[in-house]
C-alpha cells in the first residue's frame, strides 16, 4: 500500500505539487561569475556532502548533463526533474535524482543549488517537509549562504529571503472554457502569487494546464507563503468545480468527452498535443462524473509519459516521429482500452 | 609606484579582474586603466541597460574602489548586471546594498527559515516524530554515528517534556 503521505488531496484539480529550494554556498562566486572550475569545485563539493551521508547517498543517484543525450536531458525537463534553462548548457552541470524521481538537486543553475520535491495532488506540507530535511542534510556539510536579516543570500536580490518556490500543477478545463483566467491570473499577480501555462504557445495553454506560484519570498515564512498559497488555490479549485455541474449537463459537453475517450481508446498514431487536448477532455470526464471506469491519476501520469523525448527514451530505441506518434497510441489504447 | 601598463605615470587605479578562475590585481594610472576599459565602469552608469539594480541606481557611485575579496566584484558591477557576484559583496557592500533592497522589498526582515533550524520551530511532538524517523533511517542505513547523536538528541528532548 502507498504511503498515505505521498498522496495529496483535490486531485480531480491538483495534478502535481512542487517545492524549490534555492541555496547557494559562502565560498565560491555565484553563477554568472562562475568559471568551468568553479563549477567543477561545486559539484564535487555536492558529490561529497550526499557522499558523507548515508541517508542521502542511499537515495539519490547522480546525473552529469555534460554526458547526456538530448534525449535524456529533455526527458528530465519534461518530468519536472530540471528546468528548460538548465538544459541549454550543461556544460559542468549535474542533478542529483532519487529512484521515484519525488526529489531532485539541480547543481548550478541560476543559483549553486536548487533543491525540489514534488508530489501528486495537492499536498503542499509534506512535499515542503520533504525539500526541508533535504536542505538540512545538506546544509550540514555544504553550510549555505545565509544572514539573519536577508536570509538565504541569492545570485539576484530579488529572491533573497526562504528562496522558497512553491508551485501547483493545476487542471482547469472550466475556468479556461469561461475565459475567466486571464482575469485571474492579473489579479493573482497583485497578490503576490502568479498562473501561467505549463505547455504554452502563445496565448493559448494546451490541456487546460496551469502552475500556480508564490513570487514572494522576502518577509514571509514559508509556512505563511504555503498557508497563502493554498487558501488560494482552494478558492481556484471551487471557482472550477462550480462550473461542472452546469457544463457536465450540456450535450455538447458530454459529446466531446466520449469522443475524446474513444479516440484514446482506439487510434493508431497520436501526436503529443492531440493526447494531450484528450486526455484534458477526460480527465474532464472522470472529475464531473461522465467517466466510471478510467482514474485520472492514470492520466497524471500519461500526461508525463506520452511526451516525446521521454517516450523516445523508455523505448530504448531511436524513433521517428510516425514511430513515436504509433507507440504512444499503442500505450494509451493499452491502458485505457477496457 | 608606477603604473604597470605604461611604467610611466604614477598609480591612481588598482583593478582587480578574474583570468581563468584566477584573481589578478593591475595597478594603473589614469590614463591607462581608461584606455584598457576600466574607465568605463564609472562612465557608463549613467545608461544601465534593463538592469533591475541599475533602474534603483540612476546615480551610480562615483568611486569604485572597493572590491570584493572573494569574486572581485565591485559595486558598480553588481549595479551594472544587476546581480550580486558572491556571498561575501552581501557583506562587503552591505551598507550600499540595504538601501537597494528595501526598495525591491520594502522595510522588512526575513522571517523563514534559518539554516539547520527548521526542526527547532515545529512543535516538540512533530520535531520527535521526524527525528525518530531520522534515527530509523540512519539505522537502516548503517550510520551508526549519527543513530547514536540522534538517539541522545531525542532522549534529551523526551527528557525535556516529560519534566517541563
Ligand atoms: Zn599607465
Ligand atoms: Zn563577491
């Protein structure tokens, strides 16, 4: 049985929670005063600090970007283990990744380190524990930067205070059919707290998919700034099952839910944004009630799984993009298909 | 002394500047640390090009002697890329940085964590459940010194509440 920690709360809305740490060391130059050897120095400083600690070394292994494929490096991007900057150079860069990929250490990114923890649903405390005793390990040997005024002291002074980010993967398929995010978001911005796109183009957010943040990190605990984030997101989540009953009723509705599902049931190439605007529209399904049979942490995970540098790299083979878009129809029908 | 460059004109200028990870200090005159770029520093502040800090500064310092010991950086560095070049600038420039600070973040302190001290703010029952967590973990993991320190540290706090 899982570890009923690991499993958040509202997860018909709440796909994932993230917490960042961001930390940096007293005796070498921030980042964009950082040479190749400095850069090397830290992360045989971070080599060493997991080493010396056996409940660190026993469950993070080490990746060093330098020597990844593309395939690789964009395969972490896009299951949220570094992000999309770090991967643009990843010359002297490495991460530290546990074996449920629930935590990473990013070593010189912006700043020195970036710790992150993340779990399914909404489950804010415990992924902040987690980052938390992950930071006081380290610290132990690393000693991070720090004074008692700034707090954590930071390559851009911005972000000086907990350096803390908290983060909600949110799914918002009514809010964004109403329109109403692009009001939201602007308000939420003058609360400190910001909703943007997680797979954008342009203006449009594919999937309904959205991260909700804290900007605030000066002034504030962390307590106070997950406590603030969460009465916010709570308020999110009611504003969109509010507009559920109402749409879960139209024809219209429930006709593009049951084409989405036999679609995912039965084609035979995808591509990666069709599955996702389906898998939006069940997910849909399921949350209001037009779906039994299907779960959507089934597809939480599909949505990671589908995309197409990490289904490139489970196959183990090299694809082309007609071979990728058939085995990701092959891997949805495998598991939707009842 | 006379200037390292042109070994002509008395010293007005130390420069300190990094060449492969390497702190280097040049000491120049006038004329040369000018015509070497280092001039530059103090004329262009009067344009920082997007630069957060730069925005706060409009007059920059007209004296930029102070150096940073550990990266280098002076603080006319910092106010031209807008970012800090170490932990040590936080304290060299300090006195210059505050006022800058407050600006972005209005008069206020941090409240968070402090490094090492989280479990010193949660609530005895909570901070003894982690620690025995802790503990577990270390024994699972062979890590027998630190077992034995935690073990203490739990006895002491189990100690504290039971008297307290
Ligand atoms: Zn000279
Ligand atoms: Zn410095």
């Amino acid at each position: 049985m899982d570890d009923l920690r690991e499993n958040g709360s509202e997860q018909d809305v709440v796909i994932r929670t993230r917490i960042h740490l961001t930390r940096n060391l007293r005796d070498i130059p921030f980042p964009s005063k950082m040479n190749r050897t400095d850069r090397l120095t830290l992360v045989h400083k971070a080599m060493d600090a997991v080493e010396e600690n056996k409940a660190l070394s026993h469950i993070l292994r080490y990746m060093d970007m330098g020597s990844l494929s593309k395939t690789e490096a964009v395969s972490l991007v896009e299951r949220y283990l570094v992000s999309a900057e770090f991967i643009s150079d990843c010359e002297g860069r490495g991460v530290f990744i546990t074996d449920d990929e629930s935590m990473s250490i990013m070593v010189n990114e912006e700043d020195h380190i970036h710790i992150q923890s993340s779990l399914w649903g909404l489950n804010l405390e415990n992924a902040y524990q987690k980052a938390d005793i992950l930071d006081d390990l380290l610290n132990r040997s690393l000693h991070f930067a720090f004074d008692k005024d700034l707090g954590y002291l930071t390559q851009n002074p911005v972000k000086l205070g907990t350096g803390m980010r908290a983060s909600l993967i949110l799914h918002l398929p009514a809010l964004r059919g109403s329109g109403g995010i692009v009001r939201i978001s602007s308000n939420l911005s003058k609360l400190g707290l910001s909703l943007r796109g997680v797979f954008e183009t342009g203006e449009d957010s594919k999937g309904a998919v959205y991260q909700l943040s804290n900007q605030v990190t000066f002034g504030i605990s962390e307590q106070e700034a997950i406590a603030n984030l969460k009465s916010i997101a709570t308020q999110l989540i009611h504003q969109e099952r509010a507009l559920w009953e109402e749409l879960a009723e139209k024809p219209e509705i429930q006709d593009t839910v049951s084409r989405s599902l036999a679609i995912l049931q039965s084609a035979k190439m995808m591509a990666y944004d069709e599955f996702l605007q389906l898998a939006s529209n069940v997910r849909f399904g399921i949350s209001v009630g037009l779906i039994g049979d299907i779960r959507s942490d089934q597809l939480n995970r599909l949505i990671i799984a589908m995309q197409p540098a990490t289904l490139t790299l489970r196959s183990g083979k090299k694809l082309t993009q007609n071979e990728r878009r058939i085995l990701r129809a092959n891997q949805v029908r495998d598991l939707l298909y009842k | 002394m006379l200037c390292e460059s042109c070994g002509k004109n008395p010293v007005t200028t130390h420069v300190k500047t990094i060449i492969n990870g390497k702190l280097t200090e040049y000491l120049l005159c006038a004329e040369c640390a000018q015509r070497l770029g280092y001039g530059n520093l103090l004329t262009e502040l009067g344009c920082n090009y997007g630069s957060l800090l730069g925005e706060f500064f409009g007059e920059a310092e007209r004296t930029d002697s102070v150096r940073c010991q550990c990266c280098g950086s002076s603080f006319n560095d910092i106010v031209r890329s807008g970012k800090v070049g170490c932990a040590e600038c936080y304290h060299t420039f300090y006195d210059r940085l505050i006022p800058l600070i407050q600006r972005i973040h209005g008069d206020t302190n941090h409240r968070g964590k402090v490094p090492g001290g989280s479990m010193l703010r949660k609530p005895p029952q909570e901070q003894l459940s982690l620690m025995r967590r802790e503990l577990r973990e270390a024994i699972r993991t062979e890590n027998f010194e630190q077992a034995a320190n935690l073990r203490d540290r739990i006895k002491e706090l189990e100690g504290g509440n039971s008297h307290g």
